[in-house]
C-alpha cells in the first residue's frame, strides 16, 4: 500500500539533497580544518615550552659541572658559572640556638606570660590563663609546648617535650640558623633560655678563602650561593683546625655532554614541529592523503622561517658552528664532535645563541606569538573564520530545514488527496461492477 508520509518525505528530502550534501561537505572540511588547528597549536605550545626553558641566565644551555675533592661539602653550578678551582678552610658551621628547661605539673601558674624574644627582635606573647586547658589554675608541660607551637605570633622556635630520668624536660629549637636564630625566652620576666646559656650557641658559618688565614665569609646557613658565580656550595664538616692545609676545593668545569644533552632538547623539539607542519601541509602522494592545509602557503612557510632564525647569526655565531645543521628531510641534527671542539673553543657562544632578548630563542618564540596570541595571533584568526563560515552554515541548515518542512507538507497533502481520489474512484467503479 502507498504510504503518502514516505513518498513526501523523498520527494521533500530530493528538493534538497545537493543543498544538504554541499553543506555537510563544507562543515567536514570546517571540521577537519579545526581539528588542524587544534593540532598545529599544541605542537608549537610544545616547541615554545621547550625552547623558553633554554632562554635562561641560569638553566641554560650552557651547562657547568661542580664537584668537591671530599665528602663534607655538596656542590652545584648553574649556566652563570665560570669555570675554575676553588679552596676553602671551613673555620665554622651555622646552627641555630637550642635551649632546655625542666617543667614538672604545677610548676607555673595561669598567670601572667610567656616571652620569646630572638636576636633580630621579633617576639610573640603567650597569656598563660588562655593556655591552661584544664582550668585548673596552672600551666603543664604539654599546654605551654602547644601553645608556643600553635601561636600566629611565633617568630621562628619549635617547641617539644622530652622525657630525661622521670622528668619533662621542654626543648625550644630555632628554626633558622645563623648568629640571628638566637632567642631569650622568659616566664613573667624570669629567664628560662638565652642564646648564653643554650645548650646549643647560635652562630653563622665561616669559611675562608684558600686556607686557615684567608679572607673570612660568613653566611646564616651553611649554603653559601654567592661566594663564586653560579655555584651553590653546602658545607657539613669543619675543617681540622690543627691542619691549616685542610681545605675543601671545589672544582667547576664546563659540561659538554650536559649542555649537547640541552641542546638535544631543542633539536627534538624543533623536529617534531617540523614534522607536525609537514603532516598538516603536505599534498599527499606515494598512497598517503593531503594534509588539511595543502597548498595553504602561509602555513607552508612556517618551516621555511623557523630555518631562517636558526641557520642566522647571533653574536658571530650560529648553530652550524656548534655542529648542528639539516638532514636531508628537514630535521636538525647534532654532529657531537663538532659540538665539542666549538665548546671547548667558545662556551659563550652557545649562550649568545640560545640565550637572551636578541637570541634565536627570543626570535622563535616571536614566531610562535604571531601564531599562538590569543587575540591577534593566526590561529585565533583562523578560528574566528571558521566559527563565522559554520554560522553560515547553520544559517542555511536552517533555512533547509524550513524548506523540507514547508515542501513535506505540501507533498504530504497533494498524495493524500490523490489517494483518495484514486480509492473514491475505485469504490465508485466497484458499485457499477
């Protein structure tokens, strides 16, 4: 039997089949040029992470070793360093003021307060009738410990209990180091704890440079990250004070290994951009298919201008002098004994390369910019077209929609009145039959 809802239906959706099918092709390709997008700005985010973290004074390329001819002192070096050999004769290592007191229950009463004053003059002020949980009138041995720890004014000493022949014994430990850790604590005037009469004096750690007698530097902690450019030195061990020859020396050395290990980050890096642009521009062949920008010319030229700000100079250099040139498909490569004979020959150009407001890095992450910026950058460019070219489309979705229906109706009532004409006519004729 002839349904006259399916025969309107096709005869509707054929007024309109190119129209929908040119419009579905449109928003795939609308789609698909998104989707690029969306990979094209994650691969160059990923590229500009890679090569910011190289444009550093400290974590550059440039990479020094430092080490200590024994155990008692740990050492580092940033791309500041200068390369060198150090001594030192450690006369003093820093602590912090440790003091203790016996308290036994009942021994002071709420009251009254408890002071802590340290060196540089900070103080807090503990009431003692607040501390006294248990109301009882007097402040024990684990109320004042908690409140000395829990105060918003503690200016910098941990308190805790210890038990020493059946008695409590209450500890105060500075948090710092340094002659200026030192502290005075006293209970309604009466001194408890000062740095004179602490089990532990504070003091800053001394080291001397070269030996016993020579110049004196001193520090709160027993890092010392300014004594030598770019190196951070932690002593743990005094020297022999009956052996002035007894020194700790520090040895910094350019790391070649390390900064091609840098480098190597880069070139990765590079790379994978390289590849990521030529997937999404290139136009297909040898059974592949095109990618979503072919024949896109702007998009093409991004390649072509990232090897342009490599292969320039920088401060008389370039990365061709560090051994790092192209391959045959466009990728970066690092000829390592190359990298090592223009290391040792001139450091510093690695970092006029890579390093630096006028430094390739700074010229490809403006690159990256043009692209990336949220407000003016290509993408979001782009973007914004492809948002107003789907309004469009939605647009005339819209209107298509409207069209089917209006036809659909217009189908629908014409069929139904021939279908019933063609069975009023049958019945008729069966009457006369």
């Amino acid at each position: 039997m002839i349904n006259p809802r399916t025969m309107a239906k096709a005869a509707a959706y054929a007024d309109i089949a190119t129209q929908s099918a040119n419009l579905q092709q449109q928003q795939a390709e609308l789609n698909a040029e998104s989707s690029g997008l969306d990979s094209l700005s994650t691969a160059l985010t990923d590229f500009q992470s890679a090569i910011d973290a190289l444009n550093s004074d400290t974590d550059g390329p440039l990479t020094f070793s430092a080490t200590s001819n024994n155990d008692s002192a740990t050492v580092s070096a940033n791309s500041e360093a200068q390369a060198g050999t150090y001594s030192f004769y450690v006369s003093k290592l820093a602590q912090g003021q440790q003091s203790t007191f016996q308290m036994t229950d009942n021994f002071y009463e709420a009251t009254g307060t408890f002071d802590l004053t340290m060196e540089d003059g900070s103080s807090m002020e503990i009431d003692l009738s607040t501390a006294d949980s248990d109301g009882d009138g007097y402040i024990d041995a684990t109320g004042l410990v908690d409140a000395i720890n829990s105060s918003d004014d503690n200016p910098g000493v941990s308190a805790a209990l210890v038990k020493t022949d059946g008695q409590t014994t209450i500890m105060l430990t500075s948090d710092t180091t340094g002659a200026q850790s030192g502290f005075t604590a006293t209970v309604n005037g009466t001194v408890i704890a000062s740095p004179e009469t602490a089990m532990t004096t504070p003091q800053d750690a001394v080291i001397n440079l070269g030996g016993k007698d020579g110049p004196a530097i001193t520090s709160s902690s027993n890092t010392f990250d300014d004594v030598i450019p770019g190196v951070t030195m932690t002593f743990t061990e005094v020297s022999d004070p009956d052996d002035t020859s007894d020194v700790t020396t520090i040895t910094v050395a350019e790391d070649s290994s390390a900064s091609q290990a840098k480098v190597q980050t880069f070139v990765d890096a590079y790379n994978t951009l390289v590849d990521t642009v030529d997937s999404l521009t290139s136009n297909g062949g040898d059974g592949s298919n095109p990618g979503v920008f072919a024949g896109d010319a702007g998009l093409s030229s991004l390649t072509n201008q990232l090897d342009d700000i490599a292969h320039s100079y920088y401060d008389g250099v370039s990365i061709v002098d560090y051994g790092i040139s192209l391959d045959s498909d466009g990728h970066l490569e690092i000829d390592s004994d190359k990298f090592n004979e223009a290391m040792e020959a001139n450091p510093d150009g690695l970092t006029s390369i890579f390093v630096g407001d006028d430094s390739m890095v700074a010229q490809m992450d403006d690159l990256m910019d043009s692209y990336l910026d949220s407000s003016t950058g290509i993408i979001t460019m782009r973007e914004d077209n492809i948002e107003d070219q789907q309004s469009k489309i939605q647009d005339e979705s819209d209107q298509l929609t409207e069209t089917y229906n209006t036809n659909y109706e217009r189908y629908l009532e014409e069929y139904t009145n021939t279908l019933i004409e063609t069975y009023t006519m049958k019945v008729s004729m069966a009457a006369f039959m």
